[in-house]
C-alpha cells in the first residue's frame, strides 16, 4: 500500500521535496497515531501535505515473512528516511539498505 501527498506553505517553507517511508507489520490503531507525530514534526520544518512531502507506506498485514519484500520495495521508491517500528520491521530495513553501504 503507497500513499502519496504530503508539502510546505509560508515564508520559511522548504522547497525541497522531502520522501519519507514507513513500514509496519500491521497498519492498525496505533500506527497512525505514531505516523501523526512524524508528520507533525516535518509540518513543524515546512513540509505540509500535498506540497513537498511524499509518504511511502509499506505494510505486512501481519506477515512477518512480507517485510523483506516489502523493505525492498520500500529502498527503492529512494526514500529520504524510513521510519521502522517493530524489531521485525527495522531488521527488514536494514537488510535492504545493505546495498547502500560501504
């Protein structure tokens, strides 16, 4: 699942397009709130939806054996960051940003 939209408005408003990514197990009740707060704080630097921010959303619906595909996905829509919750999930990311190590 990918959503996309995400910008900045006003005087001191990056104009830097900035592409976050967030991969979870599950999408349920909690991820939203905690995908809020990493909202809030990017809208708090310029970027405010539909603008300059893209939101990348990769989720396992609960299969841990996904998120490896899922984190490959993930790693290569060029993420700025990606945000993992779970230790399952931050394992996976790690695994596919291997490639961009030295």
């Amino acid at each position: 699942m990918a959503a996309r939209g995400v910008g900045a408005t006003g005087p001191e408003s990056s104009t830097r397009e900035i592409l976050p990514g967030w991969i979870s197990i599950r999408w349920n009740d909690r991820a939203p709130a905690a995908s809020t707060r990493v909202l809030e704080a990017l809208h708090e630097l310029g970027y405010v939806e539909g603008k300059n921010l893209i939101v990348e959303i990769r989720e396992a619906r609960g299969q841990l054996d996904r998120l490896p595909k899922l984190a490959s996905e993930l790693v290569d829509t060029h993420p700025d960051v990606i945000v993992a919750v779970t230790n399952s999930a931050v394992a996976a990311a790690k695994n596919a940003t291997r490639r961009f190590r030295s």
